[in-house]
C-alpha cells in the first residue's frame, strides 16, 4: 500500500471513528445520522445507529416516547430532530425542527 493509500484510509478511519464518537455521547446528530433512522426500528436500533438521546420525553397524548436529539449543521439556529416511538416500542415518525436563534 502506497503512502496516499495509507493517508486515505487513515483519513476515513478517523472520519468514521469521530462520528461514531459523537453519536455515542447523545450531543448532536448529523444528516446523515438522521437518514438512517426510519420507521419500525427498535429503541435499541435508534439508539447503535444515533447514540443516546439528549432528552427522552413521555407526553399523556402519545403511546411512546420521544427522544431529542440536536443536529447543529443549520447555518441560521440549531435544529432538533425527534423520534417518536409507538407503544411497540419502534419508530413511528421522525421529524425535524428549526430553533432560529434571534
């Protein structure tokens, strides 16, 4: 393996390894992050694939619960991704919103 070829892989490990560091600490996801969550996954798929939670919310109206997460990639405010879960326990929705910052 060449020196380039070695730079490369190196470069895509260290990617790889930074965004599997970010997702396990629950902080913020990314879009690519959020693409991978769908409908009827389990709480345990949700969590290996986007890491924990930054709040997890149980509100009387819905069968589940929600998990929020902060994707901070918007250039104009932060945005907040959720996940909802129905009383299965898998993803019924996900959804994204933006909190513009005045």
């Amino acid at each position: 393996m060449n020196t380039t070829s070695r730079n490369l892989l190196a470069t895509a490990v260290l990617s790889v390894a930074a965004i599997a560091a970010q997702a396990a600490t629950g902080i913020s996801v990314t879009a690519a992050q959020e693409s991978a969550v769908h409908p009827g996954m389990t709480q345990a798929e949700v969590r290996a694939a986007i890491g924990q939670p930054e709040r997890v919310f149980h509100f009387a109206s819905e069968a589940g619960a929600t998990w929020r997460y902060t994707a901070p990639q918007m250039a104009d405010g932060a945005a907040s991704f959720t996940v909802d879960f129905g009383r299965d326990g898998r993803v019924a929705s996900v959804s994204e919103q933006t909190d513009e910052i005045d």
